[in-house]
C-alpha cells in the first residue's frame, strides 16, 4: 500500500504493481507542508481522493476520513463516509481509534461502507500523545491495544492499519486473528506495509522516521534538475534552435 494524493503518483504505483493506494491526511503535512493532519478537511481529502482515483483506477482505494468528520456524531460520520465513497470511488474509509470507533465502524458496515481501521500512533491524536512515539511498549499500552483491535475485529473491520507498534506486538495481533494488518513501523510481520510515496522516493526531506526506507533520492534528482534549467536559461542554452518555434 501507498500513501499518495495526486494523479501522477497514484498512476505510478498502479503502473509498478502496487496493490493499494491510501489517500492519507497526512497530505495536510507532506503535500501543503502543514504542521499536522487536523487542518485538513473532508472536500480536499475528496478532492485529492478523485485525483487519485483518475490515477490508479484498478487500484484498491482507501481514504482516510480527516479530524472531526466521523467523531461528532454518528449521523454526521454515515453522511460523511457515504459522501466519500459516493463522490471519489473509494473501496474504503479509513478512521483512527478503537473500542470509541468500533460501533460507528459497525453501523458504517452494516450500512455498506468498509472500513480500515487504524491504531497505535493516530496522527489526529497529535494533541493527546504529542510528538510522533512509538506505542504499545509498556503492558499497559499494549494491553490498550490488544483490547482496541479485538473491538474492531468484532465490529467486522476487515483491516487494520498499525502504526509504530513494537514488532512484537505487531506479530502477536496479525497471528491471533483474520483482520488484515498493515504495518508502518510495525515489523515485518504483518500482512503488508504501506509507507508515503514522498517518503519512498525521496521527495519529503524534513523528516526520515526510522521505518522509512528510501528507495530514491527523488529531491536531489529534481533539484539538479531545476538548477540546470536555471543555469541553462541564464546562459542563453535554452531553448536552442531546436527547441523553438520559426514563422
């Protein structure tokens, strides 16, 4: 799985194999250079969703419901998830938390909207937990955890998202149950991993948490590239001859 939100990218991972895209929130960081994820909101989430899903049509589809468009109420969260999946052609929502969401991700079910579920390290929980950590180490973290992804697992969310949770941890939830984990600093142990495409490709230097494995150096790519147009330009280089238009 891969965290993307533009057209481009999303084609690329379809293009590559990937089997899944996840518009995440965290494009409120990492595509409008945000400090965290609660600024951004449901119509720009539908609005990168729909990029996405121009991109990476055959893809499996999850977007991720942004802060306070599921926790008011339940009535607002059915329209919300509803509107998402009607307007972008998503597969699945995505909401943060357990035994407080599991019986909104019931009612979400049983209304026909999927759910992906996500726990450990929740981003819109910034506030609460404070700079990005790792959860789950002490017992009674873990046991909060253990507890939380038994509830979704009995509200019938078929697959759960575990982000910075020990390894350990990570393999004794995917082992004990059918729900799908999908790790992001979680070991190697759960059923699939998703990272950010910025992240994958170099493209977001501000930050290298220690789960992410780049596989490019995308922004010294771009950047030579931009200073060799500037320089070209500067010198007369370009546009050559070729490069131009005659009458």
């Amino acid at each position: 799985m891969i965290s993307t939100y533009d057209y481009l990218s999303a084609k690329l991972c379809q293009e590559a194999g990937i089997d899944s895209v996840l518009v995440g929130d965290s494009l409120g960081m990492v595509f409008q250079g945000l400090d965290s994820t609660l600024p951004v909101t449901l119509d720009e989430m539908i609005y990168h969703a729909r990029a996405v899903r121009r991109g990476a049509p055959e893809l499996f589809m999850v977007v991720d419901m942004p802060f306070m468009s599921y926790q008011v109420s339940v009535e607002d969260a059915l329209y919300n998830c509803g509107k998402v999946l009607k307007e972008t052609g998503a597969q699945a929502v995505k909401i943060e938390g357990g035994e407080e969401v599991a019986e909104l991700a019931s009612r979400l079910i049983d209304t026909g909207i999927p759910v992906v579920g996500h726990l450990g390290y929740t981003p819109q929980s910034v506030n609460l937990f404070g700079t990005p950590k790792v959860v789950g180490r002490e017992e009674e973290e873990a046991e909060r955890l253990r507890k939380d992804f038994k509830a979704l697992e009995s509200a019938g969310v078929p697959v759960v998202v575990l982000e910075s949770v020990p390894w350990e941890l990570a393999r004794e939830l995917t082992e004990s149950s059918e729900v799908i984990t999908i790790g992001i600093g979680a070991g190697k142990f759960c059923d699939g991993q998703v990272l950010v495409f910025h992240d994958l490709v170099g493209l977001y230097e501000e930050a290298k948490p220690r789960f992410v494995r780049r596989y490019a150096e995308g922004a010294k790519i771009f950047r030579e590239a931009l200073e060799k147009f500037r320089i070209d330009v500067e010198t007369g280089d370009f546009p050559s001859e070729e490069e131009s238009y005659g009458a």
